[in-house]
C-alpha cells in the first residue's frame, strides 16, 4: 500500500513510522523547514519539503500514482480539508482522511 502523509509533527511522524516498520510505501510532506530536515534525517528520501495544499508539492510527492491513501494531519484544519479535497477531486482514486 501506498499512504501520502501531509504534517510530519508527531501523529504524522508516528504514522509513517508505523507504516514503514509494516512494510507499507510512504511519502511524507512537510512544511516546516526544522521540522523537515529532522524527518529527512530520520526517513531520508520518504520526506518532501512544502506545503500540502499546493498542487505541485501533492505532485512532486506522488499523489499522481495514486495513493490508496491520503492522510492530512497538519497543525491547520483548514489546511487539512483542502488537501483532502483536493486530492480526491483532482486525483479521485484512493482514499482521503
């Protein structure tokens, strides 16, 4: 399974972690430059730095293949809902949370 993960804090974090020990592909997005560069070191290549809610960071990390999932848990709720929005209705497979 393929899972996108737009905020790197500690529930975007932790997901990743879970999903990578039990062998599942994840890209993880983040926008926070400190933040990033920590995850980065953590998960290296997993991580792409920017900011969710513009198309052409969802698509430099991936969203195109699609995901089977979509998984928005920035600090911004707002935030969260246009990802979620704009990943099923410009990408419409898989699923957005």
């Amino acid at each position: 399974m393929y899972v996108l993960i737009a905020g790197g804090g500690k529930i975007g974090a932790n997901l990743a972690r879970s999903l990578l020990r039990a062998g599942h592909e994840v890209t993880l997005v983040e926008q926070r430059r400190d933040r990033f560069e920590r995850l980065e070191d953590e998960f290296e290549h997993v991580v792409v730095h920017g900011d969710a809610t513009e198309i052409f960071v969802l698509e430099r990390a991936g969203i195109q293949r699609p995901p089977s999932i979509v998984v928005a848990v920035t600090g911004d709720d707002e935030d969260n809902l246009a990802i979620c929005q704009l990943s099923r209705e410009t990408y419409g497979d898989g699923m957005a949370i």
